[in-house]
C-alpha cells in the first residue's frame, strides 16, 4: 500500500523528534534543529514584540506553529515564529496545521534551508495569503521584511542592512522597532 506525502512525514516526525519537518511543493524536507544563535534571535523578536504592546493575546507571537498551505495538497510549513490572532486556537485545520489566515507575521531566521527560505516559502507564504514575511539572513547579513501578497509573491520587499533600523508594520498589532546589529550580532 503506498504511503501519502503526510504519512511520510508522521515516520519521519516519529523517528526524528528533534528535527523541523515539513512539506513545501509536496516535497518533504527534515532539518536538525538549529543552533543557540538562531534561538536568541527569536527571543529578542518575542521580547520585542512583548515590549511593543503584543501582551493581550491578540495578536500572539508564538514559535513553530505550522500552516498550513495552499500549495499543494499535503503542504504545509512550521515557520520559526509567527504573530497570530489571539483565538488561533480555534483554527486548526488538520495534522496540527493551522489555518493561514490567522498568521499576521510569519518569521524565518536562516540556517541550513537558506534556499527554501528565500524562494520557496516567500512564494507558498504569499499564495497563504500571510500578510508579512521576515527572513533574518544570517549569512549575507540583512533582514528582508516582504508584504503586499498577491498572486503567490510579495509586491513589496524592503531590505535592512547591519547600520540600519526598521519596523515591523503596525497591522501585525504594534509597531515593533529593531536594529539589524542587534539581530544579527
């Protein structure tokens, strides 16, 4: 009997419970978890946000929270962090995946899938519908803040560099200030 795109992935959450998984284009992909750096980068994004007002719950910053996608039948991707709506509760489609439309934010900060988070997930996040898409690209040294989706891209993209300062936009539910040195130091 042959094996779905999501049976595929439950073996592989099952055999290794300390690796991302997930499906993009019906394509499985297994990463390690990443390193300490990649961590303190999104506590500093949720203290942040913390910090900026997002204390009522409604939007929430939270971590690896899968959507799911419209990209396929069987995609869907568990982004590092996300702000989504204070009820995101209520809106879990299947195989803890929940509805795109209650992502405001999605946020990637690069390691091993660098060319997934920058060609494949703008396009299945955009086609989402999700509204902002964040990538801290470590390795050449800037923050990408992508809007506006429409058609499956972002019509705008803003690039940060190391010297620079940006904002996430206030529709997330506050305005949340950074500096790209502290991101990335």
């Amino acid at each position: 009997m042959p094996y779905s795109v999501l049976d595929m992935a439950e073996f592989l959450f099952e055999r290794f419970p300390n690796h991302r998984v997930e499906v993009l284009g019906g394509e499985v992909s297994v990463e390690p978890l990443p390193d300490g750096r990649h961590a303190e980068i999104l506590t500093d994004v949720m203290a942040a946000c913390f910090k900026a007002g997002t204390v009522e719950r409604d939007p929430w910053p939270v971590q690896r929270l899968a959507i799911w996608l419209p990209t396929g039948p069987d995609d869907f991707a568990m982004p590092d962090l996300s702000i989504v709506d204070g009820e995101f509760h209520h809106h879990m489609v299947t195989y803890n995946c929940y509805d795109p439309k209650i992502f405001r934010l999605v946020l990637e900060v690069t390691s091993a899938a660098l060319c997934s988070d920058l060609t494949r997930k703008p396009a299945a996040y955009a086609m989402a519908g999700v509204p902002v898409y964040v990538i801290v690209d470590r390795v050449d040294r800037r923050v990408l803040v992508l809007t506006d989706p429409k058609d499956g891209e972002y019509r705008e993209q803003a690039v940060h560099r190391v010297g620079e300062s940006f904002a996430l936009p206030e529709s997330i539910g506050a305005s949340v200030p950074f500096a790209v040195d502290d991101l990335l130091s």
